[in-house]
C-alpha cells in the first residue's frame, strides 16, 4: 500500500477555506485530516460542525475527523451525518473505549485511536484488534507548527510490533510536525499515513509539498 497523506485543514488559510479545500482536492493527497478541538481536552478551539459541514460540501476526498474534545460519544452519530469516514478519539478522553469504537463502527465509520506523547503503546494490546487507525501524536495536541518530538520514532515500532503480533490490518498515522525531512524515516518505522498542516498549507507551493511527502 502507498503511503496515504493526509493534509490537516487546521492549517488552512481559514479567510480562503474554499479555496485551499480546493487545492487538496486537486492534489495527491488522499484524505482530508479534521482536527476539533473543544478547549477542555486541549488548550484550544478550532472549528465545529458548521464549517465541517462546508468542508464536506467541497471536499472530493475522505475525512478523517480527529476528536480532541472529552466525552466523545455525546457527538459521534453527528460526526457520521457530517461525512466523517474515520472517526479518532483520543485514549485518555474515553472511559469506556471499547463502547466508543463499537458506537464508531455501528454508524458505519472507520475507528481510531489516538495517543498523546506521554502514553505508552502497551495501553492498547487489550483493544488492539478493534482499532482501524492509531493516531500517534508526534506533537502535543492543540496548537499546529509545533516540533516534531524524536521519541514518536520509537513508538511507532512499538506499535508496528503489536499490530503485526495481533494480525491486525490496523493503520499507523502520524499527526504533528511532519515534513519531508521525517516522512521517510516514519514510512520505514511502519507508518502508514502522515498528517501535515504546516508543511503543506504554508508552503510557497503546498502540492509541490504534498508530491514530496507522497514520493518520501
């Protein structure tokens, strides 16, 4: 499988939204990345159902919707009216996770899982054989631009190790400070889809960015 980019609309140019939704559109990336954010799960509010809406009214590619908001559940069936057809949310956010990825699932959407820096891959040997995608946090989530941390290196082969131990199909994505000075070297570690918000949207020439990270 080639590997599948993923443009985060968190760094879109919010005044030209149509535009750049536009672009990606047109460009070799896969899927569109989503990030809501709530304030409380993270120290920051990016946008809701409204402008995720307009999104699904433009875009011609899948939307990977990212919770980073607490109490998931409340809003899931509303995430699938909304097109999303990976729906992630975050481990340390569900109390009961395995419900949450049943719920997913049950509305017709891809489960994911996302995991900040600080938590350890072994959390989810137990649930590992529900998950479509993990989501390995390669920067502390809610504000985009920021340094990629190093460790995420490691941890994606944590994670490779337990999924080929537990013959799972599920995919490996990187969200946070991907460029195409890492790509390669994720792609190698076992990564499957990288996420990029900066590199791409602030770029002079952001599908001249997005070829590069698809060739890495």
């Amino acid at each position: 499988m080639s590997i599948i980019i993923a443009p985060s609309v968190l760094a879109a140019d919010f005044a030209n939204l149509e535009q750049d939704i536009t672009m990606v559109n047109s460009s070799e990336a896969d899927w569109f990345h989503i990030d809501i954010m709530d304030g409380v799960f993270v120290p920051n509010i990016s946008f809701g159902m409204p402008v995720l809406k307009a999104i699904q009214n433009i875009a011609k590619k899948p939307l990977d919707v990212h919770l980073m908001i607490i109490d998931p559940d409340r809003y899931i069936t509303t995430f699938a009216d909304l097109g999303a057809e990976i729906l992630t949310v975050h481990y340390e956010a569900c109390n009961h996770l395995h419900r949450t990825l049943q719920k997913i699932k049950s509305c017709g959407m891809k489960a994911g899982v996302a995991l900040n820096p600080h938590t350890p891959i072994h959390n989810l040997h137990t649930i590992i054989q529900d998950i479509d995608l993990v989501c390995l946090m390669s920067v502390n989530p809610g504000f985009g631009g920021q340094s990629f941390i190093e460790n995420t290196f490691e941890k994606v082969k944590e994670l490779q190790m337990l999924i080929q131990k537990n013959k799972t199909n599920c995919l490996i994505e990187i969200d946070g400070g991907v460029t195409d000075q890492n790509a390669s070297r994720l792609i190698s570690c076992g990564a499957d889809v990288l996420v990029a918000g900066s590199y791409v949207f602030k770029a002079k020439d952001p599908q001249a960015n997005i070829r590069l990270l698809k060739k890495a």
